[in-house]
C-alpha cells in the first residue's frame, strides 16, 4: 500500500470487531493482514502464541510487543470510525490480530506444502517469499524435525 494513503472503516460487526464496510476497505484491512505478517515476521518463527508454561522451551513465537507493532504497522493504512467505542476499538485489534495470526499460519503451511513437501525444492525467493530467504534454512529445519512432525500428527 501507498505511504500516508489511508482508508476508512465506517462500520464493523460489534460482536466481533469484523470491518464491514466500506465493503472495498474492509477487503483490504483484511488483505493487508496477511501482507504486513509476511512482511514482519520472519518464517523461521514457529509459532504465534506463547507455548503453555514450561512446555516445549526453545520454541519461538510472536511476542506481544511485536503484535503491537503489527497493529500499529496496519493502522498506518486505515481510520476507524470516531463512532466507535474503546470496546469496539479492541474488538477489531482482536479481530485483526485473529486474521494475522491465520494468515501468518497459513502462509508458513501453503509455503512447506508447496515447495518442501512436494517439490523437494528451494523456492526462487521473490514476491511474498523475499523476506523469507534469510530464515529459510531455520525454518525448514524445524518443519523437518521430530517435533513438528509430531505436533503435525496431533492436528490431523
């Protein structure tokens, strides 16, 4: 997105902080989850949340001060409306962090199925993968050890 261009959302789900409307600005608060997580945080981290206490040490994860920055990285682009309440504020910082974390996710399996597990290769590190070139060994080192693959078996 164009630096300094910002789009407004003028209506969102209360119940669940979702943009609606304007409908065109909603997709792209939506689209730019995906491309600021991308964007940010390397591939090679492995997981979103913070594992339970004492469980799995070692593991790396999106640490909270690095969420507020994602926020704040996709507010650049957007204004919510002034109608909105504070409740209705975290609502959508929920619901936007909700949608980085899917895409975040999604990215890191879309990118393993496609060009590790069945193309056996190193993918041309342009578009969206750019910034995965520096983490790429990292991250597909840990997809490839016992405890991925076993974390793997318990979500099938």
């Amino acid at each position: 997105m164009d630096k300094g261009v910002k789009f407004n959302i003028d209506s969102i789900k209360t119940s669940t902080g979702e943009p609606l409307g304007p409908r065109k600005n909603a997709t792209k608060f939506k689209n730019q989850c995906g491309v600021i997580v991308r964007d940010q945080i390397p591939i090679s981290v492995q997981e979103w949340k913070k594992p339970a206490k004492g469980d799995r040490a070692g593991v790396t994860f999106v640490d909270e001060r690095a969420k507020d920055v994602l926020w704040t990285t996709l507010m650049e682009h957007f204004t919510l409306s002034d109608n909105l309440t504070d409740a209705d504020l975290k609502k959508v910082r929920n619901y936007a962090l909700k949608k980085i974390a899917i895409a975040f996710n999604t990215f890191k399996k879309n990118t393993w199925t496609k060009y590790v597990k069945s193309e056996k290769k190193t993918p041309e590190f342009t578009e969206a993968l750019v910034k995965a070139k520096d983490h790429w060994d990292a991250f597909v080192k840990f997809k490839e050890s016992e405890e991925a693959k076993e974390r793997s078996r318990k979500k099938d």
